[in-house]
C-alpha cells in the first residue's frame, strides 16, 4: 500500500449514496491503483458524521466537520467528493472549486447543461480537476464490453440497443419534505435512475468521445403525477448509420432484476445483466438467432464474461479519477466533460419534449 500514490479525500454528506462510496473507497484489494484516504467528512450534524465515519470506514480517523466549507478549507483534502443532492451540485462545486479543490460530482452532474456549462467553466478558471461521477463509465465490465462490441466487432454493425431502468417509489404517498416530491430538487426518473439507461444505449450506438460527433434525433415522451415525471419512453435514432435506441425509466414498478440491456447486431446480440443498470455484474454475446420468428426461433449458446467482485463497483471510479488528478489531467480521462455536456442536453431535449421543467430552466 505504501508504494501506491495517496490521495485524499473530503466526502460531503453522510447519505447512502456518500456510504456506498466510501464503503469502496477504503477496500482492502489487491487490484488497487491508488491508496485512497478518507480525509473529511462535511455534514450538518457532526455525531450523524462521526456515526458514518466509524461504520463506513472503521480504519481511518477522518475529521468530521458540521459544515462544506470547512471541507473545503482543510489543506489536507486533495479532492471533494460531492454526494449532495441534484439540485444543490452546482453551489457545492462552484463552492470547492472557489476554494481551489478538485471535485467529483455524483450524477447527474447538475440539473441542466446550462448550469453544468458554467461549472465547468469555472473549474477551468481555476485551474481544477472536476468531473461527472457517472461510475458506470469506469467499470472494468463497460470497458471490456466496449472492445468486444466496437473494436473486436464481436456481433458485427451494432443497429440497436435498448435499456430499462425501474424502481418503485411510490411516490403521491411520500411526505411533502422528500426529495421525490420536490419538483425543484430534480426529482423523477430520468435524472435520478434513466440517466443509465440512457448511458447504456449511447455507449452502445455511439462510443466515440468527440466533442464534434453525431448528434441522435430525439422522440420523447413523459408521465407526470402533478409536476413530478413519473415515467420516460425515448427513441434516439442517428441519421448517419440508422441506428436506434430505446431508452426508458419508471418509478412506478420495479424492473427485470437480470436483463439491464440488450443490443442487436448484424452478427448477434448481447444480453447484460445484473441487479439494476447502475451495477452490471455480467454480459453475454450470443450468435444470431435461428430459425423463423415465433416458436420456431432458436437461440445458439453464448459466452458469459462475469465481473462479480468486492464491493459496489466505486473502487474503479475512485482509482481512474485519483490517477488523472495526480497526473495533473484536469478532466477525466474516461468520462470527458464533452460527455456529461452530452448526456445533459440529451436529458434537457427529452424533458422539453415530455414537459418536465425544473426552476432553474
């Protein structure tokens, strides 16, 4: 561990999405690029803080400040983690990056391409390293699924792909005071959970990373229970190839707990699985189908890549984003901010067509 580089860490918040991470990010593994130290910890309320600290990582002693600000502060943190909230991620990041600290932002980056623009700007202005914690982007599983689908070629011209994202929440009976009620906080699906759907399609039918590539036609539709979308049905289709995708996202029923995406090709097809979009365990390719379509339609075996291991899947984020700080990148190398731009105007066009509008639009 010693003669691994170290960076440390200033974590805001102490919720479920902040454990995860932190949980990840003091594992004890072998493949370990990076030496992570969990330095501080930001919460309103420092025995909640203290709590955290001492059962998501049992081995450090991080500082447990009852505000950001002293997060941003402490010359001991490297990089802030932000786990905040949608709609409070562009304060938190203009707030670390005025006080010179580098940033990781969970998902989605902000609430509109607008507000992730100026972020990004300013971390330019500054001189910081700051980036979208899309974890799936770095998932050694996504990485090999794209040699196999775009270098490998493995089932040929890719001309569709579909993903699922479901979780039930019910939500006309939750408390005036939770997120999922609150217009204005981002709630729905699409940024919450469809953002992975749509990070599935758009890394199948499209892998490049230019910031000048091909932009998809968009059909869009939502279902709102008052000003809360409920549910999102997309159609990318990229004029150039055909290619098409289908991207949908509910909080109205739970989904398939094993297929999280599907994609068709001239030569086969590939079948992802795992417990929900966010955390893929495996992929199958499968040759194509034979036979005629109805019952007579036969399917030839596939071959299985699993990638079942510790933890939830943040450790790879964690080592990718620390390497590319400590190599002086200001952006990350695997999920550029040209991406996050992409994924934020993709999202905006879909809620301008399914008419959902937040009050920072």
């Amino acid at each position: 561990m010693s003669q691994l580089p170290t960076i440390r860490w200033g974590i805001l918040t102490t919720g479920k999405i902040a454990s995860w991470y932190v949980a990840d990010l003091v594992l004890s593994r072998p493949d370990a690029k990076v030496h992570h130290v969990v330095q501080a910890i930001g919460t309103s309320n420092v025995d909640r803080g203290k709590a955290f600290a001492q059962q998501h990582c049992p081995n450090e002693v991080p500082a447990i400040y009852g505000s950001y600000e002293e997060v941003y502060a402490d010359p001991a943190v490297d990089i802030v983690y932000i786990g905040t909230p949608h709609a409070f991620h562009k304060r938190n990041c203009l707030d670390a990056i005025a006080a010179g600290k580098h940033v990781l932002c969970e998902k989605p980056f902000t609430l509109n391409a607008r507000e992730a623009r100026q972020t990004f700007e300013a971390a330019r202005q500054k001189g910081v390293f700051i980036a979208e914690a899309m974890w799936l982007r770095h998932r050694p599983l996504v990485l090999e699924l794209q040699r196999i689908l775009h270098v490998d070629r493995a089932i040929g011209e890719i001309y569709r792909a579909t993903s699922d994202f479901a979780s039930y929440i019910d939500i006309p009976n939750l408390p005036l005071d939770k997120y999922y009620r609150q217009n204005a906080m981002g709630a729905g699906s699409l940024l919450d959970i469809g953002i992975y759907s749509l990070t599935w399609v758009m890394l199948s039918l499209d892998p490049s990373l230019a910031a000048d590539r091909e932009r998809p036609k968009i059909l869009a539709a939502q279902t709102h229970w008052e000003d809360i979308e409920l549910t999102t049905s997309t159609i990318l289709q990229y004029p150039s190839t055909g290619r098409q995708g289908i991207v949908t996202s509910t909080t109205m029923a739970n989904g398939n707990p094993d297929l999280l995406a599907r994609i068709h090709g001239t030569a086969g097809s590939v079948e992802v699985h795992g417990s929900c979009p966010s955390q893929p365990e495996a992929f199958t390719v499968y040759p194509p189908f034979g036979g005629e379509s109805g019952a007579n339609v036969t399917r030839g075996e596939g071959k299985r890549y699993d990638y079942s291991g510790p933890g939830r899947g943040f450790q790879y984020q964690a080592d990718n984003i620390a390497l590319d700080v400590l190599s002086g990148r200001l952006e990350s190398s695997i999920a550029p901010q040209a991406e996050t731009i992409r994924v934020m105007e993709t999202m905006d066009e879909i809620r301008r067509q399914g008419g959902t509008r937040y009050p920072v639009d």
